[in-house]
C-alpha cells in the first residue's frame, strides 16, 4: 500500500489544518495488513473477494472494516452487481451483522469519531458536529452533503458555522465545489443565479470586491446545487441555463474527475458534451457522486486511479444516456450500453 501512503502524505500538505489532525485520529484497524489487503481487492474490482474478507474482519471487530463496509453496503450500486446472483440471506450474510440493517457496523464501531458522525449525518441535532468531525477527517464529500441536510432541514446557523470551518474553500484540495458558488458569486453578483434564503440578504453589489460571509455562500449553494440534479423526466423552463453552467464550469469542479476521465477515454472528440450527458444522470446528476466511500479510509484520489472507476461511473450512471431524451450525447450512450449493463434499474433496486 506504498501509494496509499504517497496519497495519504499528499493529502496532509494539501488539505491543511483539519485534515493534518485527520491522520493523527488512528482509526482500530486500518493499518491491519489484512484490512489493507481487502482495500487493495475492491480497488482492484473483486468485490465479492473484498466484500467477504470485510465482513470477516468486521466481525473480529475491525473497527475500520465495520465503517468501510457500512459505508458500502449504504450504496447498492457499489455492490449490487457482486452479489446479483446471491440469496436475500446470502447477501444479509455478507453485508449485515446478524439480522440487523448494515448500519449496525457504525453503532458498533461508535466509539471512533468518523462512525458515529455517519451515523448522525441525518439527525437534525447532531448534524454541525456531524459536519466538523467530517472536516476533521478528511471526508470532504459527506461534510458539503451534511451542509445540503442543514439547508433542507433550515438549520441555517448551523450551516453557516460548518462554512466557516472552511477558511478560503479556494484554497482546500477536495472542496472544489465551494470554490465553485464563490467563484460564481465573484463573476456573476446580482445577475448570477442568486435566488436567496429566507432570512439571508448578502450585499450583492460588492461581492467582486470583497472576501464572503459564510451565510453569503449559503445563499447561492441550493440553486448550484440544484444545477446539478438529475433529470426528471422534462426539461426544465431553465433547462438551458442549466446545460450552459454545467458546460462551462464541470471541468473545473474535482469531484466529477472520473466523468472527465471516462469521457476523455471514449469520447475525446466532445468531451463536455459527454460530461453533461453524465452530469445530468439519474445518479451521476450529483457532484459528490464518485467519491470513495470513505475519503479517509480510501482517499478519493487513489479511488479514482483504481480499476473499479471506470465500471463505477457506468453503475453510478444506472439511468442510461437515450437518443430519446433531448439532452443525450450518443457517443456517452454508447459507451455506457457497451461496458455493463447494471444488476438493477431505476424501479428495481436490490439490497441487503
């Protein structure tokens, strides 16, 4: 694993402060050779293999283990297509302890910071410590979700505090989403995609000049975000600003670097076009789409290297590109039908 730990020793002089003290946070097990060995297999794309050897560790109480494969087992299209073929109970088995649902790995491993923070992703009381130990962490993709559930759930203190953990997000590796709304904000002010929050009234006429309040971000993030939701079906009345800000902006935005790298690969002569296609996919129609499944167990950076990506985008893109709908690009049609046809579809999601 000498690469996880260039990645690793990379991640440190990058991502500074919070993500130093990240490393310094040993999580039970994570340095077994055998947890390493069952990383190395679902990097390499056995999963089946991985998966087992994960849940016989995760029984022996590998606290590392339990959070990686709840954290798998949390998205069916990371292993639906593995276990495609096996009983419910076979699948139980493998995923779950006992009976139980798979989120029972991070109860049982609640005494690490970074479990019980997965497990308080959805409590509306707990969600700003939940945000800061994300942070703390290195798992850049669940703290911005974290701040998404704040938002919904109108807890717009506590989302702006979590924002102001983030000194310059311009400058943080990983964060390149809020480098994204600051970066629109600056070009755009008040003819920009501003549509404002209850409560929320940033001086939009001095944005170009001046560093932004935490809350100012706020403002901005739900229609950015919105930007990139999937497709539902019909476009949209802003269906073509929407193409035009993916267009311009999808290629700087670090999260979506395995769609780049996918569409570089298979359709090199339009790129952007296939990105949008991708962008705009039931699943990959979000920007924290590919992120690994833990950040600080699997840094992003050596997920994305792996074999596995490029299968991953197909099944995270599960909603195939059609000729029949009028944002498609056929060149990234193809390649998807080509590569795998996923173990479920939109109405029919198999899990543990």
């Amino acid at each position: 694993m000498t690469a996880k730990i260039f990645i690793l020793s990379l991640m440190i002089l990058f991502l500074g402060p919070f993500h130093t003290y990240a490393q310094e946070i040993d999580i039970h097990g994570e340095n077994a050779p055998e947890f390493q060995m069952a990383v190395d297999k679902w990097l390499e794309g056995d999963d089946l293999a991985a998966l087992e050897s994960l849940s016989v560790l995760a029984r022996s109480d590998n606290r590392a283990a339990q959070i990686l494969l709840a954290r798998i087992a949390y998205q069916n299209e990371l292993y639906a297509h593995a276990t495609k073929n096996m009983s419910q109970r076979e699948r139980v088995t493998l995923l779950r302890p006992g009976r139980l649902s798979a989120s029972t790995w991070l109860k049982n491993a609640a005494e690490v910071p970074l479990a019980k923070a997965f497990l308080d992703q959805r409590r509306k009381e707990n969600l700003l410590e939940a945000a800061t130990t994300f942070l703390e962490f290195g798992e850049t993709s669940a703290f911005l979700l974290t701040i998404e559930e704040m938002l919904r759930q109108g807890l717009l203190d506590d989302a702006s505090s979590a924002i102001s953990l983030v000194a310059d997000p311009t400058t943080i590796q990983g964060l390149s989403y809020l480098s994204f709304v600051v970066e629109r904000m600056k070009r755009d002010g008040a003819q920009g995609l501003f549509l404002g929050l209850s409560g929320i009234q940033p001086d939009l006429a001095s944005l170009k000049d001046r560093p932004f309040e935490a809350q100012e971000v706020l403002a901005w993030m739900p229609n950015l975000l919105s930007t990139f939701r999937g497709y539902t079906g019909t476009p949209r009345p802003d269906f073509d600003k929407r193409l035009a800000v993916i267009a311009e902006n999808i290629e700087h935005i670090d999260a979506l670097a395995p769609a780049r790298n996918f569409c570089d690969k298979y359709c090199s002569a339009s790129t952007n076009e296939c990105m949008i296609t991708i962008a705009l996919s039931r699943i990959g129609g979000h920007h924290f789409s590919y992120s690994s499944p833990s950040e600080r167990l699997i840094p992003n950076e050596l997920y994305w290297s792996s074999p596995r990506i490029e299968l991953d985008v197909v099944r995270k893109g599960f909603a195939h590109p059609s000729s029949e709908r009028p944002d498609q690009h056929l060149c990234a049609a193809k390649a998807f039908s080509e590569l795998e046809v996923p173990a479920f579809g939109p109405n029919g999601r198999p899990g543990p």
